[in-house]
C-alpha cells in the first residue's frame, strides 16, 4: 500500500549513511522519490534546483547538511592522522559559504547555517574537542528541525483565529508541509482547522512559471482531504469577487523590519487584488524568516531564475520563440500597506510592522 505524501518527511537526517534524505520536490505529484544528499555539491544543486523547497525547509536541510559536511571534515582529518580546530573551522567556513550561495532570497538559508557556526564557535570557546562539536552539531541540526515543527503549530494556532468554520482561504504557492516538516506556515491554520471539523474551502493559485500551487499544495491538501479547488493565477480577482474568499494565507521567504514581504512571484498581485475586494491578506512567518537587518523591502535581493523556466519548462514543446527575451524573478514584494497582518509563533503583528514585529523579537529573544 502506499503511503499517503502527508506520512513523509520532507528533510530527514542519517546518520549512519551520513546523508541528508529528502522528498524530490521537483518530481511531485507525478512520483514520490526520496533522495540521499552526501556531498556538498549535491546539497547545493538540491536547494538551487528546488528539489527541497520552501523557506523552513531549505533552513533544515541547510543545517543537517552542513553537520554531515562537517563530520566528513572531520573524518578526513582523522584519517590525515591529525584533528585541528583552526583546519576544521576553515574547511566549515567554506562549505557553509558554499551552500549559503544557493539561494539569495530566503532568510532562513543563512540563518541556519550562521546558527550552526555560532555553535561551532561556542563549543570551541568552551574548550570542547572537534569530535564533541561534532556531536553537538548534530543535536543543533535536529533541534531546529524541531523547533520547526513546533513553531508551524504555533502559528497555524495563531492563524486560526483569524478565521471561522466554512470559510473560504485563497493560498499562493506552497506553503505547506512540503514547505517546512510538517504543517506547513500558510496552510498550519487549514490543517488545524481540518482536525477540528472547520470544513474550509480552499482556492491555491497555480503559481507559475514553477506551478508549486499545482503541483505540491493542491497534491497535499488533496491528500490530506481538504476541499480544494485550482485556480490558475488570473482567476484570483473573480473568486475574491464573487465573494468566495474570507481572507488569503501566504507564506514568505524574507520579512524586512518595515513589514515588506517577499514570497514567491505573484503574491504581491494578490496582496493587491485582496485589498481591492476587502479581503484580509495574512503573511505567515517565523521569526526565523524576519530580517531585522534589512529595513526595507527594497533591499531584498530577488533571485532571477533561468529563463527555461518560463519558455519550456513542463510543456512537452518549447511554448515561446527561440530567442525571446525573458524576465523571470523567482520572488516579489509585498509592500507592508497591502498586508493586514503578519503571523508568527509568538502572535499576530499588526501595522506599524516596525513596532509591532519588534515587540515579537523581544519576546523571541
């Protein structure tokens, strides 16, 4: 019998076979095919290519990744017959440059793997052993796929109390369990709200040029027996229209200090047709995905993506003249005006964002 896409793990760690496995992403609903990632450049072209996608989730196999690089850093050393901190620490420098290079827009890249090098720094500065930090590398590695999960309930908790039984929530893109390791932080609120006998109904946008609308949250809602209804990208002002939309769920992959948001390409179209018809728009995030560094949306870097994308990809013929210009931003940004309110684990933000978000920092820290 097979499993159900809801009974995988998106990222998981083992240790014995030292690799990361996780769900081809790019192979969804087609075919389920979980993937072992040893290698640095595996783990590289898995995040570039998007076969694990999705902010939290590129966090936890950037993290699990850079401890299985670590521990063959290590082994090497042994090998050599010598272990050196200041050797090590070089080699893990590199390779968390390495893959922190994947991709520019979502925070959480970075933020893992910053997260383990502080670990790193600190056990060292306590005196432990290169095979000690090894292992607690490892423990950080699975803390944050935990905390994760505990953080996606958190907010689908929050979430829901935004919304009423029979509602109907539009989503864009996936960000669903695919997206992180369970829960997901746009659909938390819906699966919550299925356990509970809530009965919404779901619109998920296509999402193109990369369909992961389609693909992956209208493939796991189905899954999971929620009432879900397609809908290319151009239809989302005619549901809102015609009344059939309560309020809109997204995720983000960067949350500037001023309440911008970037999500995927497309989101910041819906953000303005929900305002046009008086729907509420709900950015859900941890607060691992806010980048108090950056001030504005503006200064969020946009990742371009190949032009492939847009003219061939997942048609069996090329669809657009050879030679045809293309711009293909992976991301937009949602100006924090069009947005009703951020939720995050620690509570619901709500304009001045500035203010508001730096309320659920102190109360993060």
């Amino acid at each position: 019998m097979n499993k159900n896409i809801m009974e995988y793990e998106t990222v998981a760690l083992d240790d014995n076979d030292n690799s990361v496995i996780i769900i081809d992403q790019t192979r969804l609903p087609g075919k389920t095919q979980m993937i072992r990632l040893h290698t640095a450049q595996e783990i590289w072209d898995a995040i570039y290519l998007l076969k694990v996608r999705g902010a939290p989730a590129i966090g936890v196999a950037a993290a699990m990744g850079i401890y299985i690089l670590a521990k063959e850093i290590a082994r090497q050393q042994a090998e050599a017959g010598k272990i050196d901190f200041d050797c090590f620490y070089e080699k893990f420098k590199e390779q968390k440059d390495y893959l922190n290079s994947a991709r520019p827009t979502a925070v959480n890249l970075s933020w893992a793997l910053n997260r383990m090098e502080q670990v790193c720094v600190k056990a060292r500065e306590e005196g432990k052993t290169v095979p000690e930090i090894i292992e607690i590398l490892g423990r950080e590695a699975r803390e944050i796929k935990e905390e994760d999960i505990r953080v996606c309930k958190a907010i689908g908790e929050n979430g829901l109390s935004l919304v009423k039984p029979g509602d109907g929530i539009l989503t864009h893109c996936n960000a669903g369990q695919l997206a992180t390791c369970r829960y997901g932080t746009a659909t938390a609120p819906i699966y919550l709200g299925q356990e509970r006998g809530y009965h919404f109904r779901v619109f998920a946008d296509e999402t193109r040029p990369l369909l992961q609308g389609a693909r992956l949250t209208a493939y796991e809602l189905k899954s999971a027996g929620v009432d879900v209804t397609l809908i290319c990208d151009n239809m989302s002002a005619m549901v809102m229209k015609n009344g059939w939309v309560n309020a809109v769920f997204v995720g983000c992959d960067r949350v500037a200090a001023n309440g911008d948001t970037a999500n995927k390409i497309g989101t910041s179209v819906v953000a303005t047709v929900a305002k046009r018809y008086g729907v509420p728009f709900y950015v859900c995030a941890p607060m691992s995905t806010i980048d108090f560094n950056t001030p504005a949306g503006a200064e969020i870097e946009i990742e371009q993506r190949p032009a492939e994308e847009v003219t061939q990809m997942w048609y069996k013929e090329r669809m657009a003249p050879e030679g045809v210009k293309v711009f293909n931003p992976a991301f937009d940004v949602t100006d924090n005006e069009l947005i009703t309110a951020i939720v995050t684990e620690h509570g619901i933000a709500r304009a001045p964002f500035r203010e508001s978000l730096e309320k659920m920092r102190e109360k993060h820290l």
